[in-house]
C-alpha cells in the first residue's frame, strides 16, 4: 500500500466530492443503512492514523494480493488478513482458513486497536459483546469496485459485520435480501464505520468504482476492515 503523506501533500478532493452532490445534503453523526444497520460517520477518525500504522506491519508479514474468485477470475481488490482466522478464495470456494496460503503461516494477531474499535462499534449500534477473530483488509486502487454480495461464510450469523473506512471516500452500496433489490448509495469516507447485524445481516452490499484521488493516510487508495466473528 502507499505510505502515509505529510498533510503538506494532501490533494485537494473538490472533484470527487461534486460526484456526490445531492447524495447526501447533510452528515450527521449516524445514518440507519436498513433494519439493524447503521453508518457511524467519523466514529474511527481518532483512531485512523494508529490503524494505518499497524496496517504497514500486518501487510509487511501478509502481504496484499489479489485472489481468484471460484469461477477463476482475478478479484480487482487485493486483500489480506488479520487474526485467528483469514477469509481467503480460490478454485475450491469462498472460506475461512488459520493459515495464510501465501506464506503458509498464521495470519498475523489482530492489534488490540483494531478489536476494541470494532468491539466499541457494534455496541454503539445495539450489538453488545460482538468480539471479531477475522479481520479482512481489502486495498482498493482507482477504479475499483466490489459488486453486489453477502457476507454469508461465517458460522454464526448472529453476530455483525463492523466494517470501517481509512483513506479516499467511497459509495457504499447497501441493499435487500436479494441481489435485485436496489441498493441505496452511502458517501464513506475516512474514519467511517458501518454496523449491519439482524434483520440486515446478510443484506447485498458492495462498493461502486473507486474515484481518483489522493488522502494524506493511504495515498492513492482507500483501505477498508472488515470484522467478522468468523469461527
């Protein structure tokens, strides 16, 4: 991933920010994404530089990459893992795995930083006690996108998803029970976090093409962690 820039280096973001004119007129401080799913806006904006900072050492001993899909395609968005389990893809499926197939090892111990924030976050939206073991780490260059999907390889689907936002802002997809159902479109940018459990819990989702740009964090990409109670 780019290191991190001085806020000397910081590009002006007027463009991307006209690409959301009229999506949202106002950003308070939460915004229900569905039925059991809300956006925290800014609730990690404290913590986003010590994220970032551990993010360099995860990725240093599982680095990036970009897995093939099931049907052989090679996913746009590279990825990595923290905890005791990683969500990995290949020809064999979509699964959970303690070790990392790259290196063989186990994935890296998810920072205290990264728990409790998720931790303190789904209780912030009504899912008290929510403790991730998986941490999936996606990098997402310009032009980039997550199509519509659900997060259904975890065991228990009691438990939320607690997803946050580091670097360029993003158009968050958030949709029904089925992939035809209209997905309502959420600017994320950095520091954000969204919760979905419940009723929403395996709601369609996904990321619209990421726009160009550069933020003083990630550089030119947009990082994104998603926790799960996988196992």
């Amino acid at each position: 991933m780019s290191k991190p820039r001085t806020a000397a280096t910081l590009t002006s973001l007027g463009a991307t920010g006209d690409l959301f004119a009229g999506m949202e007129e106002l950003r308070p401080a939460r915004a229900a994404l569905g039925e059991d799913a809300l956006l925290l806006r800014a609730f990690a904006i404290a913590e986003a530089a010590a994220l970032v900072s551990a993010l360099h050492a995860i990725s240093e001993a599982a680095p990036f990459r970009q897995m093939v899909t099931p049907g052989g395609q090679t996913m746009s968005v590279a990825l990595t893992n923290c905890g005791a389990a990683g969500w990995v893809s290949d020809r064999r499926g979509y699964r959970y795995q303690a070790l990392d197939p790259a290196t063989g090892k186990p994935w890296p111990a998810m920072p205290s930083t990264f728990s409790m924030l998720a931790t303190r976050a789904a209780a912030e939206a009504g899912f008290a006690g929510f403790t991730p073991d998986a941490c999936l780490i996606n990098r997402y260059a310009p032009g980039t996108r997550l199509s519509l999907h659900q997060d259904r390889n975890e065991r228990d689907f009691s438990q939320p998803i607690v997803s946050v936002s580091l670097g360029l802002p993003a158009t968050f997809l958030f949709g029904g029970a089925t992939r035809s159902d209209r997905p309502t479109r959420f600017l994320l940018e950095n520091g954000d976090v969204a919760v979905w459990g419940g009723a929403s819990r395996l709601a369609f989702h996904g990321i619209a093409p990421l726009v160009a740009g550069e933020h003083p964090l990630t550089g030119e990409c947009r990082i994104n962690l998603t926790f799960r109670h996988a196992l």
